[in-house]
C-alpha cells in the first residue's frame, strides 16, 4: 500500500462521514437523477470493496511483521 492509497483512505471515510451522518447530504442526494444515484451506489460499492482490501492488506503486514519478530527474538 502507498502513501497515495491511505490519501485515498481517508478521502473515502470522510466523504461516508458527511453522506451518512448529515441529513444535508442525504436530502442532497435523493434530489439526483435515479441514474446518478445508481452511479453513486456502485461507486460505494467500489469504496466499500478499496477500504476492505486495504484493511486486510494492514492487517496482512502487521501479522507478517509479528511474525518476522517472534523469528527474531
């Protein structure tokens, strides 16, 4: 993962942040055209999918990284 991906992160949770948790971004979405939100939903979707990998990918290196120190040790 790059500097760039965790950027992209972060980007993601605070755009769920304001559309999940503010009603103003709620009402402004359900005022798009039903092709725009189904657009807006298979973006989710992809973000959805970008966050889990790279969750497992942190987890992935962190387990690798305990594993190196037990070698180590």
């Amino acid at each position: 993962m790059t500097d760039n991906d965790i950027v992209k992160a972060n980007d993601i949770l605070s755009k769920f942040d304001f559309f999940g948790g503010q009603r103003a971004g709620r009402e402004l979405w359900n005022e798009k055209p039903v092709g725009v939100q189904d657009e807006d939903i298979k973006n989710f979707s992809k973000d959805v999918a970008f966050l889990k990998d790279f969750i497992n990918h942190q987890k992935a290196e962190i387990e690798r990284l305990r594993s190196d120190n037990k070698i180590l040790s």
